[in-house]
C-alpha cells in the first residue's frame, strides 16, 4: 500500500512541476507584454507631442535663428491673492497663453497708457490678447474667407509682393505673422535646398495651420516659430536676407518697435517687404470700400466662420492703420533706406520696401 502511494506522488509531481512552469511561462509573456504596450504607448505619445509641437532651439539646423518654446510657465501662484488667480484663469479661457509670449506691454510697464483695438480703446497691456483672441477664432476659416472677402484677389496681391522680394537660391527668409503660409510656401521653392525659411507668427492656431499646410506640401526646408513681432525675440542679429510681413503690422501693438526689430535681423544689404492694406487713393472708391468692409465683412464672417465680431475688428483695424506715406516715413525712422510703396486695387492695398544699409 505504501509502494502504491509513493508510487502515486511520484507520478503527480512532475505534473504539478510542468503546471507551475507553464504557469510561470504565461506570466512572463504576459508582463513582457504589457511592457511592450506601455512602451509603444509612450512613444505614440512623444511622436503625438512632436508632430504638434513648432520648432524647438535643439531642432534647428545650425546657423539658424534659436526657436522660441511653445508652452509657457503657470503664472497662478496657489497662495496669492485668489481674486488674482480667477482673473487670470478668465483671461487664459479668452486666448491661447502661448500666444501672449514675451509680451512687451505690462500694467508695469505701460501702467494705464491705452491703444486703439479696432475703434474701441483698450491699454497697450491688453491688446496682444486681444488679437490673438480674434485670430484663435479665425484660424481654420482663414483661407476661405480670404478668398470670399477680396474675390481671391488677395492671392495677386501676394503674388506681385512675392515679384517684389528679389528672393534667390540659399537665402535665409524671416515671414512674420505669416499664418497659414502662402508666402512662405513660394520662398520655399524659391530659396531650395540650400536655402531656409522661418514661418513665425504670435498665434498658436494660425500657426498650427500653417505648419501641417507646408508639411503636406512637402516643404522641409521650413521651420515654424512661435515669435512676437515686436521683438523677434528668438532670432539674432543679422540672421536674414528677406524679411515680410503680410496683412500682419496693422495688429501689433507698437508698429515703430516691430519695424526696429525686423531691421535688427536683417542682414546688411537686407530687404524688409510689407504688404498690408492701406488709404484708397480714389474718393467714391473709399466710399464703396467702407460700405462693403463694415456690412458684408461681418456678415460673410457671421456665415462662414460663425464670427461676426472678429470680421468686425479686421474692418476696423485696417482703417485704424497708418497710409502709404505715413507707414514710409515710419520704416525710415527705423534705420531703412531707399524706401518706396507700390498700390495696388487703387491703394486699398500697398507693397512697402526698404533696404539695411
């Protein structure tokens, strides 16, 4: 009975070893599972975090302008004052707070010295969220509009400033507020391989815009830059042989510093081209002019965009910008020599140009 009891454990122990092993198999091909699936989770996510982040300092090719970071520092302090913090957390729900980056405008630094937003006066310290609301708002409806509201005339304008620019092979090209792109799509071509082209704007949305429309197009020749116009913060002295700017000057804040800056990264012998729409120079024109921007405007924004107040403010903005002749005693003013202006439609827009000596 004994013999036959032995015999029975024998047989029974290697099962219980061979169960314990599979056992041990299937938890070990389990864990090494679930760390391949974390580990392909994370780098799901950094490559999701890449594609939608701009350009970054490590990222730039040498010899370039120095990127500006995308994402700022939270300013709410949890101990402050909490009326403080619930100001704060209303104005960060109006505006994407990377587009308020390096703002030269404070209550400290401006205290109560105010700026027109359109028709309406609002303090300097202001106005950059402000705008950056407005183009938050119209960013995926941009283009269309652009093309509904000038008849696609906008993309003659673009073309013949383009004429203008004398853009050649292996030139550095700086386009500020330059959103969806257009110009700097053309420079891409234009400047090759050998050549670069920065598409910096203040607004995260135009510039997420802009940056999937050029990389679909196939432009890798570009880097997309979060910047401020009127300090060009990110970029060094004498870093470009082109810089534009295109229906972006009338939205900053203080034009006289933003035209100083883009002299500052210009190199000798630069050229600065500005186009932006100006002073019709035919009367019944103007007239016309005026009557279509503050009806149809707000109203093709009310449809189109579902945004009639933002169609109201670029209305407004355009007649609140200098003429053709004030705007180029403005750029002499910043250092720019041998400047000129082109009309065109009969001055409802206007090429400027100025040279760095």
């Amino acid at each position: 009975m004994t013999d036959n009891t032995n015999r029975a454990a024998n047989t029974h122990e290697p099962s219980k070893q061979a169960e314990l092993q599979d056992s041990l198999v299937k938890e070990s091909i389990r864990h090494n599972q679930d760390i391949t699936a974390q580990a392909q989770a994370r780098q799901t996510d950094a490559q999701r975090s890449q594609h939608h982040d701009f350009t970054q300092v490590q990222d730039l090719p040498t010899g370039t302008p120095q990127g500006q970071q995308t994402t700022m520092p939270n300013t709410i302090n949890d101990s402050a004052d909490p009326s403080a913090a619930q100001a704060q957390t209303a104005k960060q729900t109006l505006f994407n707070q990377r587009d308020d980056i390096n703002n030269p405008h404070t209550p400290e630094t401006d205290g109560n010295e105010q700026t027109h937003f359109g028709y309406k006066t609002v303090n300097k310290a202001e106005k950059q969220a402000r705008v950056a609301d407005v183009f938050t708002s119209v960013a995926k409806k941009y283009d269309i509009m652009n093309d509904l509201m000038s008849f696609g005339i906008h993309r003659l304008w673009k073309r013949y400033a383009i004429s203008l620019s004398g853009v050649r092979a292996g030139q550095q090209v700086l386009d500020i507020a330059g959103g969806t792109g257009d110009l700097a799509k053309v420079f891409s071509r234009e400047v090759g391989r050998n050549g670069h082209v920065v598409l910096s704007d203040i607004n995260a949305a135009m510039l997420e815009v802009g940056r999937e429309r050029l990389i679909n197009a196939g432009c890798n020749n570009v880097d997309f830059v979060l910047a401020n116009a009127e300090t060009l913060a990110p970029f060094d002295d004498e870093s470009f042989d082109l810089v534009t700017i295109s229906f972006g000057l009338r939205n900053v804040t203080d034009k006289d510093a933003a035209l100083r800056a883009m002299y500052r990264v210009l190199k000798p012998g630069g050229r600065l081209l500005i186009l932006e729409f100006s002073k019709p120079v035919f009367e019944p024109l103007s007239k016309a002019y005026d009557l279509y921007s503050f009806t149809a405007l707000p109203m093709m924004g009310k449809l189109i965009a579902n945004d009639s107040e933002s169609y109201q403010y670029l209305a407004e903005s355009i007649r609140m910008h200098p003429d053709q002749q004030t705007l180029k005693q403005m750029m002499q003013q910043a250092g720019f020599e041998n400047c000129d202006y082109h009309n065109l439609t009969a001055g409802i827009v206007a090429v400027h140009r100025g040279f760095k000596a």
